[in-house]
C-alpha cells in the first residue's frame, strides 16, 4: 500500500476516534442530568474508583514529595538557595505533580479495570441483556463511573498533595538538616490557595478522562478475550495522554500571563 | 402481533439475513428451527432492536418498533440469551430479580427475592441458589436462572435462545412444559430457537425454518412432518445427506 495513504487512513481513523469520544462525553454529562439514577452503583463505585485508589496516590506524591525536596535542594545550592525548598516542593507538588502523576496512576489502575469490566459484558452479552430488561447501559455503567471518578479524584489528589508535602518535609529534616518548624513555616506561608485549587480541579477534570476512556473503550470491546485486552490498553494508553494534554491546556488557562 | 417484513442484516461483507418475512401471532408459541450460524440469534435480536438491521420493516402490534418509546416496548419482553449473560457481580436471585428491584417494576426487596425464588423453583433451582454467584454455577445452571430471569416480570413477549440445550432430558423437559405453560396459561407470546426436536414438538404451535438468510418454511407444527421440503425434512430427521451442505 502507498505509505502516505497508510498514514492518512490512520490520521483519518483517530480523528474519527476523537470524535466518537466525545460525542460519548457529551452523552455522558447529557445521562447524569436526567434521571433514572443508580445510587446503589455509584456509592459501589466511590469505593471502588475512590477509596480503593488511596495507597497507590499516597504513595505515589509520598516518594515524589521526597525526591523533589532532594533535586531542588541540589539545585538551589547553585546558587545558595536552599531555603526554597519547602516553597517549591509544596507548589510543584500541589499545582503540576500531585494531580498528574496521580491522574496517570489512576488511568493505569481504574482506566484498565472499567475496560476490562464493561469490555467482558459486552462481549458475553451482559450489555444487552442490560438494554432487555430496560436499563440503559449509559446510566447505569458510565454515569456512576464518571461522576464517581470526578468527585473523588480531587480528593485523592487533596490527599495526595498533603503526603507529598509530608514527603519533602521528611526528607528535609532527616537528610537535609532543615529545622523542622522552619520547614513547616515555609511551606504554609508561601502556598497559595489557588496552587492547591487549581491542582484540585485539575484532578477532576483527569478522573472524568479516566473513567470516561475505560467506559467508551470498554463499550467498543471487539470480540472475545483480545477484544477485551485491546480495549484495556487503549483506554490505558488513551487517558494517560490526554491527562497529559488537559494537563497543558489547563495550566496554559489558569497560569499563562 | 410481531411481524417483520423483509428485514436485511450484514456483518461487513457477510450477509446474514436476506429479507426476513415472519409473523408471529399474539399467544402464539413459534418455534424458528435452522442451521448453526444461519442467523437465529441475530433474528429475534432485531426484534429486540439489540442489533439494528439495514432495511426492512419490524411491526408490534402494527407500530413500527424503531418509532416506539423504547422503554415501553421493552417492558413488554422478557429474552434468554442463548450464553445465558447473567450478570457475574450480582448473586442469582438479584440478577432474577433485576427488573423487579429498579426501575418502573421496583418492588420492596424481600418482595422481590421472594419472587426471585419462586422463579427459580419454577425452572427446577433450589432455593439455596439464590445466594451464589453465576460463576459458581453450572452451565445448564447458568442457562436455567437466565430463563428464570426472562420470566420474572411475567412479560407478555418472551424469547427463549436454546432454553434446553445443556441440560438433561429431564431437565430439558421440565423447561418445555414450563414454556408451554407460560403460554397457554398466561396467555404469553413466544418466540423459541431450538435445535431439539423434540422441544420443537413440545413447544410449538407454529415452526418457522430460517435457511440462507431467509425463512424456508413455516407452518402450524403438525404440518412440519408434511411439509414437503427436502431442507425441512433433512433439518427435522437429522440427516447428514441431503440440500443443506454440512460444510457452512
Ligand atoms: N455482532 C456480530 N458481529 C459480526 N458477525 C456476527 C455478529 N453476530 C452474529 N454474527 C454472524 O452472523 C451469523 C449468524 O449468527 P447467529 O448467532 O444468529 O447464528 P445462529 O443461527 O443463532 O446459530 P447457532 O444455532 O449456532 O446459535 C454468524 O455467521 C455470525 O458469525
Ligand atoms: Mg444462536
């Protein structure tokens, strides 16, 4: 096959992809304002999605609280200013690093998880035994699901940018000889609100990605056990990069001069 | 009334359904026979509007079905999918019970299990079944809970996808009368697919043999060993020589 048209079906195939998802959100946002509503599904979900996904986003902001207070400390000794650290930790974990590396954290664990779930009833037909017994599949699926994700991830990442800041801190006064109560004070007194409010909906915004890519990939399962695989790898692979993308996009919104 | 008029349906370049002509009468009890991979399945699944097919024309009662409320319409019907798709997160007697524990049929939930448990000892399951989950059940298991779960909410409209195949004789027999009864007794419509002949005979009033994307032949049952057509005839005494090619 000509190489050139090989590349232009497949800039065809993802535009018509992009498409497809977000005609999917639409519908999603257009499901959870009317009703029926699934409470019992969504309180199952808050655990699932939410409480479930704690360790891995403490731990997480916990070892890049730590080694960020290390590179900024190495850094600022260039030019005598190690006394940044506590600011610069508690800042770069709150608005960029909390709410990211948890957002991909998240993709791997919840993303994967809902496209295997929703990919498996589809393919044995659990999807539309759903449609007989008149239940739409988007409400009771995709709408506990996303708003789940939505509402907990600015939580989690709430959570998280505490324990990333306790990382720093912690690594600050056993291995960089800050005074404890030095530490503390800088840190609260140059964080802004706004640092940790934009992280925070940032963090909303990565869990609609998530659960909305590991519903939309799951729904579009191919058949059979590597339908099922596929579908987890691309809702994977599909959140995580366009956590990154919303990640610029926002920080482009909130911050650019 | 359900008819369908000359309905199409392919997969990409395979053609399955090759305009679909079938009337199935109000507290009928038809029975659509035909080769593995012929199209059954993908059938009463139009109807159902779970797969949408490319032309023609599917009637309820007269009204287009696309044109309906969807939701009144699939109050109506009740479908055991022929690989049972029970729901594997809930335990047994929720998935039975699923209509009755949401939406507009949400009924108290000790009403509901009740109910629940009925049904299952009405397709043969111990009331001990209730509270498994559908991965811990046999497949003839398996096949009978998606038929209790069909049943539940007492629909007008059933589809059976191979209710017997699976189970043993007896068993299998205890699901013919159980769907004769639902018909004759509760007045119901079904639209059974089997490839037991003798559930063909227990079942039906009316036999439609869907063949090369197209019904073959229908007729009242006591005409189907009369019938007169080579398929008929090879497809209802099992043989291997004959019209219909083995290979497909
Ligand atoms: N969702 C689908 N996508 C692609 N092809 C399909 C799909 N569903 C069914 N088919 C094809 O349509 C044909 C008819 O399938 P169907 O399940 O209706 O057969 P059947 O008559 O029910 O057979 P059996 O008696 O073995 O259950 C098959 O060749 C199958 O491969
Ligand atoms: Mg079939």
């Amino acid at each position: 096959m000509n190489p050139l048209a090989a590349l232009g079906r497949g800039t065809l195939d993802i535009l018509a992809t992009i498409g497809q998802i977000a005609l999917y959100a639409f519908e999603t946002v257009s499901h959870l304002l009317r009703p029926p509503f699934y409470p019992r599904e969504f309180l199952h979900q808050l655990v699932a999605i939410g409480w479930l996904s704690l360790p891995v986003v403490g731990l997480t902001t916990l070892f890049t609280g730590g080694a960020l207070a290390l590179q900024i400390y190495a850094g600022g000794a260039r030019f005598n200013a190690e006394t940044v650290v506590p600011s610069i930790v508690a800042i770069g974990i709150a608005r960029e690093l909390g709410p990211v590396l948890a957002g991909l954290m998240v993709a791997g664990r919840v993303a994967a998880s809902i496209a295997a779930e929703i990919g498996t009833m589809k393919v044995t037909e659990q999807i539309d035994a759903l449609t007989t017994l008149s239940t739409n599949p988007m409400k009771y699926l995709t709408v506990p699901r996303v708003l789940a994700a939505t509402l907990t991830m600015p939580l989690l990442v709430g959570i998280g940018d505490a324990i990333g800041i306790m990382g720093g801190y912690l690594v600050g006064i056993w291995r960089l000889d800050f005074n404890a109560a030095n530490y503390m004070t800088n840190t609260v007194q140059f964080l802004e609100t706004w640092d940790v409010v934009s992280g925070l909906i940032k963090a909303a915004m990565f869990g609609f990605i998530v659960a909305t890519m590991g519903c939309f990939h799951g729904m579009n399962s191919g058949r059979g056990a590597q339908g099922v695989g596929r579908a987890t790898t691309q809702a994977v692979v599909s959140a995580s990069i366009l956590i990154l993308a919303a990640n610029y996009v926002l920080t482009e919104v909130f911050f650019a001069a | 009334m359900i008819e369908m008029k000359n309905v199409s349906k392919a997969f990409g370049p395979k053609q399955v359904l090759r305009g679909i002509d079938l009337t199935v009468g109000t507290g009928e009890s038809m029975v659509i026979i035909g080769g593995s991979g012929t199209g059954k399945s993908v059938t009463i699944k139009c109807i159902l509007g779970i797969i949408r097919p490319d032309s023609g024309q599917i009637l309820l009662d007269g009204k287009d079905v696309t044109k309906e409320d969807r939701d009144a319409f699939l109050a109506r019907f009740g479908m055991l999918f022929q690989g049972g798709a029970l729901f594997d997160s809930l335990p047994v007697w929720q998935n039975v019970a699923f209509r009755l524990l949401r939406g507009s049929l949400k009924k108290p939930k000790p009403e509901a299990r009740e109910i629940a448990i009925e049904k299952l000892r009405r397709v043969g399951l111990a009331p001990d079944v209730a509270d498994l989950f559908p991965a811990e059940l046999s497949g003839g298991m398996q096949k009978r809970v998606g038929l209790a779960r069909a049943i539940a909410a007492e629909p007008g409209i059933i589809f059976f996808d191979e209710p017997t195949t699976g189970l043993d004789p007896i068993m299998a027999g205890v699901i013919n009368d159980l769907i004769r009864e639902i018909v004759t007794e509760m007045g119901a419509t079904a639209v059974t697919i089997t490839h037991d002949m003798s559930s063909v005979r227990a079942i039906a009033d009316h036999v439609a043999m869907l063949h090369a994307g197209k019904i073959r032949w229908t007729g009242p049952v006591s005409e189907m060993d009369n019938s007169g057509d080579p398929y008929v005839d090879q497809f209802i005494h099992g043989r291997a020589e004959g019209p219909i090619e083995a290979v497909r």
